[in-house]
C-alpha cells in the first residue's frame, strides 16, 4: 500500500523520536508498503533550518539524499494536477505545506502518515 509522510512523521521516523506513534512506525517499517516523500516536506525543512527553527547534524542536502535513499522512500513529485486542487481547497488549515500535502494525498487516494487532526477535515485518510 502507498503512504504519503507528513514532515513531522518523516523527521521523527528518521530521527527516533518517541512522539512517532506506534502504528505509524509499523506503517513505515512494513516492507509491503511504498513509503512517499513529498518535496514540500524538504522544502519545509529547508525553510526551517534557514530561519533558525531547526538544525541537522550534518549538511542538509546529504541528510536528505541519504535517509530517502536508506529507508526506501519514494518522491511523489508535485504536479500541476496537485497543485490545481489547491484553488478549490477550503482554507481549514492554513499551513502551505500542509494543504499541499492534503491535495496531493487526496489527488494520488493515498492515506497520510500525520498526527494532525486538521487533516481530517479534508476527508484524507490519516493514518496515526
């Protein structure tokens, strides 16, 4: 089955933190299932690490590069088609890369792997 990762589920997977639930580890760590990575999560971290709200232990295009490739995730590329939802998106959660990942999770029928209930009201399929 195909999940796409929210960016907090992608860093606390990667990182081990404790705050990843338990079903979402297991979802990530069966090997039956295509993991996705949506580059609005690189872009959000990118964005984060260049205003200060976050810090990696090693330069950030190699910390990417390798924990997509080690743990088998795939990229789900944006697309116009992704993108072109977002014009009709309501505005319950305001977050960019939060709404662009509800619109290419809703697009692709794919569930997400996020701890925010916002995303409910989308009608996506959250997996936490």
């Amino acid at each position: 089955m195909r999940f796409l990762l929210d960016t907090h589920a992608f860093l606390w997977f990667i990182l081990n933190d404790k705050s990843l639930s338990p079903t979402a580890r297991q979802r990530i760590v069966d090997p039956a299932n295509m993991i996705e990575v949506s580059p609005a999560s690189y872009w959000e971290i990118a964005i984060k690490i260049a205003i200060g709200k976050y810090s990696l232990q090693q330069p950030y295009q190699v910390f990417l590069e390798d924990q997509i490739a080690s743990n088998f995730f795939l990229v789900l590329p944006i697309e116009i088609k992704h993108t072109a939802l977002l014009t009709n998106l309501p505005l319950h959660h305001r977050d960019p890369f939060d709404r662009l990942l509800i619109a290419q999770a809703l697009v692709e029928q794919i569930p997400i792997i996020s701890g925010d209930p916002q995303f409910d009201l989308y009608g996506v399929r959250r997996i936490w």
